[in-house]
C-alpha cells in the first residue's frame, strides 16, 4: 500500500521510515512531484494537521497522513506549543528560538515539558487523528548535533541524554512522532475499507 507523507522536513521522513512496516511504501511529497510549501495557518496542532493532510489529499487523491508537532514547557503555560516554529519570530530561525526557550527559562524552577505530535491521516475520503506524547525536560544549555528543531535541549523521561546525543533508531524508542505514527499505522494494519 502506498501512503504519502505530507511533509518536506527530511528528519521528519527519515525518522518515519525506520518505523514502517513492509506493508507499507511511505512516498515523500518530493517523490511524487508536490514542491509546495504546506500552510499551518492554525491555532491548534489538530488544525494544522487537518490542513496539511487535506491539502496534499486534495492534489493526489491518494491515501496521505501528515503531522503537526509543538513543544509544551509547562512553566511558560504550555507555550511554544502550536507555534514552535515561529517562536523567536517569522523567520522559523531555529537557534534564535532554543535561544529565547532557554532564555524564558532561566528563572523558572521547573523545566518540565513535552513534544506532543498529531498525525492526520486521509483514507478513501475519512481523516482520522492520532496523538503521540514524550514527557521530558527542557536542558540549561545545548548539546549534540543529530536530529533537528528543539532536539539538542530535550533530554525524554527516562534517558539523560538530548535526543540531539541519539540516532534515530534510539529516538524512536521516547519519540513523540513514533508514537502517534505507531498508532496511525496499527490503524492501517486492521483498515477495512467501507464500500
Ligand atoms: P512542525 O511540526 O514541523 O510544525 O514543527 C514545529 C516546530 O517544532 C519546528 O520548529 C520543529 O523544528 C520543532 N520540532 C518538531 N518535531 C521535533 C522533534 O522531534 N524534535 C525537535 N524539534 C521538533
């Protein structure tokens, strides 16, 4: 079965791929000739999501699941959760935002946060959502060069290493994204289409 994957983030790709059974051929927007920039117009990473699954169904008409991640710090209520990408500004600089996270940080007592992902997934017209949580903390300084985004300042629950210190097969093991694609693709695996 083929399955596009609405994305143009290649960790994002990389990390999915690890995960996916033979069942399934996971096609990248690039491999099936889509060069758009997917709009997260929302206020929710439900939104967003919905946004971008619809957006890249309405072009292929083929089965197409997406994500939307954030990172949820606690002591800053939640933020900067939906708007993670855009948090130190509209130019998606990622240092500029771990900066500006380490730096709303500095006097706060607890560090405490997660990654939560909601992937979309469209199939024969019907969208379903799937959630995936990592629990964590948020480091006083960066460290390790892997991964991408917030990962060299996020150690996960039970590690005491940033995910930016793991390859992906290791992230895969507290990922956020591998939980709710884990589930998307269970999902998948009893799929009964209604005719
Ligand atoms: P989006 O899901 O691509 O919109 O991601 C929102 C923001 O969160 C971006 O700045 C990403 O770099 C960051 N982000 C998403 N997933 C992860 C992750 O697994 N680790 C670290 N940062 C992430």
């Amino acid at each position: 079965m083929k399955l596009i994957f609405a994305t143009n983030n290649k960790n994002k790709v990389e990390e999915i791929k690890h995960l996916t059974h033979h069942k399934f051929e996971i096609l990248t927007l690039q491999e099936v000739g889509i060069d758009i920039d997917i709009p997260e117009p929302h206020d929710t990473l439900e939104a967003n999501a919905t946004e971008k699954s619809t957006t890249i169904y309405k072009l292929t008409n083929e089965a197409v699941f997406s994500e939307d991640t954030g990172l949820e710090v606690a002591a800053l209520n939640g933020a900067p959760g939906v708007k993670s990408a855009r948090y130190a500004g509209e130019g998606r600089n990622m240092q500029d935002n771990i900066d500006k996270l380490l730096h709303e940080l500095k006097d706060k007592p607890s560090r405490a946060a997660q990654f939560r992902t909601v992937a979309s997934l469209i199939i024969n017209g019907t969208e379903y959502q799937f959630e995936g949580i990592c629990k964590g903390h948020i480091t006083t300084t960066q460290d390790g060069t892997s991964g991408f985004g917030y990962d060299p300042v996020f150690i996960p629950e039970g590690s005491d290493i940033t995910f930016a210190n793991m390859d992906v097969t290791e992230k895969n093991k507290y990922s956020h994204r591998k939980k709710a694609v884990q589930q998307l693709i269970d999902f998948l695996n009893d799929y009964q289409p209604t005719i």
